[in-house]
C-alpha cells in the first residue's frame, strides 16, 4: 500500500494528510536508548513475528514504536522496567492479562499488556498480534 509522507515531520502514514502530532522520527535503537537490554529483547520478539506475517511499518518516534500495517495495529512503548504494549483489536477481549481495555464499544478496541522479559511474549501475545496485524490489514 502507498504511504504518505507528511512533509513536516517526515513521518510515514497510511492516508494523506492524516492527522497526528508532528514530532520528529527517530531509530528503534533510539526508542529504546537508556533502556534495560531485555526491553528491547521484548521488543525484537514482538516485531519479528509481526513481520513475518507481512509488511510492517515500524514508526519511530521518542515515547516508542507504532507498528502498522495498512493501519496501526500496535504501539510499543518502553518504559523503565516493562515494555507497554498496546495491541488494536477488533473486539474485546477479557483476558486477565491485559492491564487495561479501551473503548470496548468501537470497532479497534485497544488492549494493553505489560511486558517485563522476552518470554512474555508467548504463543498468546503471538495470537493478539496476528489478530491485530490482521485487522489493520484490510
């Protein structure tokens, strides 16, 4: 699919001119600079399964990485002893793992999950992922 790339902040996005909040990109290294190695170990995890299912575009920015597919289907954000991952799903899901579930009523209901070591990210996440992946690709 073809991106459009605002010329502002030369961010990646699916529409032209969507709106969003012009901050400058930067690495994933960046994103996860000062951080515990095993935070971006999670985060290697996370994004070698979702590009093994397609195309995936990884959009840097300081606070973490959006991942997306036609749309964004996940963000991934380091923080100082877990990684919050939040997964765009299409329905709810009451899992006792995720910490919080968003907007339970709309149609990309967002899950978050709390991540402390690359281990969590088990064959579940895997699932929640590949559903997420799916869903921004249509």
């Amino acid at each position: 699919m073809p991106r459009w790339t605002c010329p502002r902040c030369d961010r990646e996005f699916g529409r032209a001119r969507q709106s969003h909040t012009c901050v400058p990109g930067v690495t994933v290294n960046a994103s996860f600079a000062g951080r515990p190695p095993a935070l971006r170990a999670i985060y290697d995890e996370i994004i070698t399964h979702v590009a093994g299912l397609g195309p995936v575009h990884e959009d840097a920015v300081s606070v973490g990485v959006f991942l997306k597919a036609d749309r964004k289907l996940a963000e991934v954000r380091p923080r100082s002893r877990d990684v919050w991952l939040a997964l765009y799903l299409p329905r709810p899901d009451r899992s006792p793992r995720f910490a919080r579930v968003y907007d339970p009523g709309r149609t990309r209901v967002v899950h978050v999950l709390l991540l402390r070591e690359p281990g969590d990210v088990d064959e579940q996440v895997r699932r929640w992922l590949t559903e997420a992946f799916m869903h921004a690709s249509d």
